[in-house]
C-alpha cells in the first residue's frame, strides 16, 4: 500500500499544493465552486502552473476532498490533514477522484483535436450509457492482466450499451455505432488523465494497460462485488426503498453488511442520489436508514449530501452525517443543529418508533429531548412545523402510563390539530 499511496500522491500533488494555498491565501470561489479571475491568476502566479493547470487541479483537489467550499470561501478538507501520514486518506482521496473521471474530465461534444471524438449531436443518454458501461470496460482490462486492443475495448461497449437499452426495454440508439469510438477515447483519455490508465505505447499505440493504481483500484471494486453476491438479505437487486425496509429489521452489522451489498451492484452517483429521494419520502425510520447507508457510501457521498443540507427535511440528518464524516464525535454532533432543528428531528425519529417501534420505546424516546421536561417539549413542538407532530403526541399519549402527562399529550396534539398552537 505504501508504494500505491506514494503513486496516488503524484497523481495529486499540484491538487494538494493548490488546497494548501487556498487554506493560507485568497481562495475564494463562487457559489458554483468557480474560481474567480482573479484568484486564478494569483493561483497561477504563486505556484507556478497555467491557469488551465490550475483549473484542472481545483477540480481534482474539490472531487479528492482535498478542499472543501463554505459559503463560496475554500478551506482545506480533513483529507488535506491527513495528506502527509495516512496512506490510507491518500488512497480513497484517489479514489474518489477515480469515481468521479466523467466529472474531472467531462465529455464535450467534437471538442479536442482527435478525428475519432463523438459528433457535436451525440445523444446525452448514450454517453450516460457509455458512462455506466465504463466499470466492466476496467473490470475486462484488469482481468486481462496486461495490453489490450483498443477494438476489444470497442466491441465490448458495442455490447455493453446494447444490453444497457435492452434491459430498460429502450429502442437502439440510431447512430450509436459511430459516436461510440469517439465516446470510447474520451473514456480512455479522462482514465488516463486521473492515472487509471497508463500512456500509449509509441510502440503499440492501438493498446491500453491499466496502471497500478488503476488495477488496485478495479480489484477493490470487483472484490466489493463479490461479497456483495453475499449479501445477507438478498436485496441488492431491490429499489432503496425496499432494501431500507429490510433492513429495519436487522440489527446493524447485518444491516451494514447489506448496504454494501446494494451499494456494490450499482454506481455509487445514482445509488446515492436514489438513497436521499427515499430520505425525502414520508417515512422517517427510511430517512433515519438512508443515512446510515450514505454512512457506508463515505467519501462519494459527501458532495451531495452537502447538497441536502439546505433542504429542510434532510438538513439535521445532513448536518450531523458531515460532522461525523468530517471526524466529529457523534455525541457532540447535535451541538451543531439549532434548538428548532433538534426538536424537528426529535419529532421526526418518534415518527419512526410510532410507525415501526413499541410503546415502551416511544416512551423511553422522551428522554432524548432536549428540552429536559415535558411541558418545556411540548411547548416547542406545537411550534416546529413538523407535518407528523399530531401523530406523535396522539401515539405518546396512548403509550404514556402516567394519565396527566398523556393528557398534556393529547391537549397539545389538540391543539396543533385546531391551529392554536
């Protein structure tokens, strides 16, 4: 691994010069996360690269976490710190890189020089498939273990794509056959510029190799899904949903085992994104074990759970996963919501014990509030806002065995109910 950690930090080493100078200096970026003019010039300038160096370094070290963006001002990621003694940070900063080769290196229709790049019409659904085809077009070079012809590479995503619109009952793509060269070289060269794929031999240039890095890299992911063919529950092939609720009645290191499971079998962008639609539904104990699997997915997740923090019903959970992943203690995490916050997502959780929990748990959820008593709760739930508040104090006051505070339940939940609160 030292060996892979040290090539991984030449991969980055103009990402993590670049983050370090954004943490000391100026670096500000957009709301976009688009470095301004300005501060690309003073980047170019102070560390001696062109400014599409620069550019290119910005995104790689944003995609590693090597940086991270606060109200458009750039600080340096957890990652960063750790960049110089953990060869395993070093790694999955990579590897994220890795992940995300479509977004470091995005496709641009006829761009480039290279007679064999797509037309400026290619459909955007197909380099989506293209995309998607990319982890067999890895997993068929590792196995290959050395050289292998560009027109193999063709033939199997030829394939590949076919099976893609076969399996969703799509109609062939007319004219797909001659954009896929092109979409296939952008493939290899975006592999190649995050340092999965090795340079053309002058030799042999009709042949690609997997670097170290890369091969390291596949053979992860093709372990990963080998233990998923394992998973516990059987439900890798599931919707999120479903897999969610299987897990609910698993204790957690079963549950764990089967979000990797389901992660593995899926692209990590559309599994995450699937995750936090089901987060937004109706069902808080789903939202609860949607970010417990966003938990397993890690680094690959940050960016859009980032997203769902100014979305108010994924903004605690959102907020106390970054706290966590950023290496906070769980337990001081909460520290980091508003009281109004806290309260909505107390609510929130007692939702899901009403809906799928026992009375004695409802009942024992009350000493979770941080309101330290029952009239000092009650007072701020009438007024979260939370749609599932009349539900939770009906179901309190029906599981409370003491009569007057099951009657402040129900006068409280009345309350809501009529508007009074």
């Amino acid at each position: 691994m030292p060996d892979l950690a040290r090539l991984a930090r030449i991969e980055l080493a103009a990402a993590a010069r670049l983050a370090r100078w954004a943490g000391t200096g100026p670096g500000t970026a957009g709301p976009t996360g688009i470095l301004d003019d300005t501060t690309l010039k003073e980047a170019a300038d102070a560390l001696d690269l062109t400014p599409g160096q620069i550019r290119a370094a910005w995104d790689r070290a944003r995609l590693a976490g090597l940086i991270e963006l606060h109200g458009g001002a750039a600080r340096p990621g957890w990652r960063l710190r750790a960049w110089d003694n953990d060869d395993t940070a070093v790694l999955r900063g990579w590897v994220a890189l890795f992940d995300a080769w479509s977004l470091a290196h995005p496709f641009v229709p006829g761009g480039g020089a290279d007679d064999a790049r797509a037309p400026a019409d290619t459909d955007a659904a197909l380099v989506a498939e293209v995309i998607e085809a990319a982890p067999q077009l890895l997993s068929f070079l590792h196995l290959s273990n050395g050289p292998v012809p560009i027109d193999t590479l063709l033939d199997l995503l030829r394939q590949r794509v076919a099976e893609l619109r076969s399996e969703r009952h799509e109609p062939p793509t007319d004219g797909a056959h001659d954009p896929l060269p092109g979409l296939l070289d952008w493939t290899l060269e975006a592999a190649t510029l995050v340092g999965a794929l090795g340079p053309r031999d002058p030799r042999r240039p009709d042949e690609v190799t997997l670097t170290p890095l890369g091969s390291w890299a596949v053979w992860v992911k093709l372990e990963q899904i080998c233990v998923a063919a394992q998973g516990p529950a059987g439900h890798m092939e599931q919707s999120a949903e479903t897999m969610l609720r299987a897990c609910a009645r698993l204790s957690p290191g079963p549950a764990r085992a089967e979000y990797r499971a389901w992660l593995a079998a899926r692209p990590v962008a559309p599994a995450v994104a699937e995750l936090l639609d089901t987060a937004r539904g109706d069902d808080a104990l789903l939202r609860g074990l949607a970010f417990e699997a966003l938990r397993v997915v890690g680094d690959p997740a940050e960016a859009a759970v980032r997203a769902g923090v100014d979305e108010p019903v994924l903004r605690p959970y959102a907020v106390l996963w970054l706290a966590e992943h950023g290496g906070g203690d769980p337990d001081d995490a909460t520290g980091l919501l508003t009281r109004e916050e806290a309260t909505w997502l107390w609510v929130d959780t007692a939702a899901a014990v009403a809906d799928h929990g026992e009375d004695h748990l409802l009942v024992s959820h009350l000493e979770t509030a941080v309101q330290g008593s029952v009239p000092g709760l009650l007072e701020e739930v009438r007024n979260v806002g939370h749609p599932r508040t009349v539900q939770v104090l009906v179901a309190l006051a029906a599981a409370h065995p003491d009569p007057a505070v099951a009657k402040a339940m129900r006068r409280a939940a009345f309350q809501v109910h009529t508007g009074e609160a």
